[in-house]
C-alpha cells in the first residue's frame, strides 16, 4: 500500500481502503462472536471456546491475536505457574463490540422474517425451473 492511499479518506466502497480488512476482522463470524463474549467480561482462553460454540482451537488463537492487533483485545498474560492469559476489550473493542453485536440481535429477531422471504424465493425459482 502506497503513502497516498493511506492519505486519502477511508472509504470501504475503494478496492484497495485498508478499513476493509478492519471490517473483514470485527464482522467475521469468529470475529463477532469474540467481540460480543467479551462485552460480558474478561476470559481465559479456554472459558471463552466455551462460550464461542464450534470455534477450534487454532480459529480462537488466530481471531484474537487479528483483534489484538488491530486494537480491539488487550492480551494480560500474568508471570504466574500455571500461566494465565485473560482477554478483555478494550475501549476501542467495546465500541466495535457494540455495533456488532447490535446486528447479531437483530439477526436473532429478524430470523422468521428471512426464513419466510427464503420460501418465497425458493418456491418462486421451483416454478420459473418448472415452467422454462
């Protein structure tokens, strides 16, 4: 990436506007759902693959180290045997946890309706299939 176009303005409609890799990073399917466990409370490690359902092991590690990197997860690993490692948002995490998580909800409260216009759809392209 070129000096110019980190001097230009952000725009996520650009092919090549470094805010859609942020945007790839906090509206991942892993990405959301760290960000929306971590707006409860710190966790360790393995509390928070409990909480985020189906992660592996190998997807956890690699989303948190994307959102510690960009900002959004601070990584407190305390000098202790065992070693403790705890993860927390910080406030730059807690505004982009927000507005995500603010779209999983509606998500959740909107489903019937997608799950509706799904069969309106599906039974629209089964006619045009069977009539052309």
């Amino acid at each position: 990436m070129s000096v110019s176009d980190l001097s230009r303005k952000p725009d996520v409609n650009r092919q090549m506007c470094p805010s859609r890799l942020v945007l790839e990073h906090v509206t991942s399917r892993w990405g959301v759902l760290v960000l929306a466990a971590l707006l409860e409370r710190s966790y360790r490690f393995s509390e928070l693959r409990r909480e985020v359902g189906g992660v592996s092991e190998k997807m956890l590690a690699q989303t948190l180290q994307t959102l510690e990197r960009d900002g959004f997860v601070h990584r407190d690993a305390k000098p202790v045997i065992p070693p403790r490692v705890d993860y927390s948002l910080t406030g730059l995490g807690r505004e982009a946890a927000e507005q995500v998580w603010a779209l999983a909800r509606w998500t959740e409260r909107r489903l019937d309706a997608v799950h509706a216009a799904r069969e309106v759809y599906d039974a629209e392209k089964k006619e045009q299939a069977q009539s052309g």
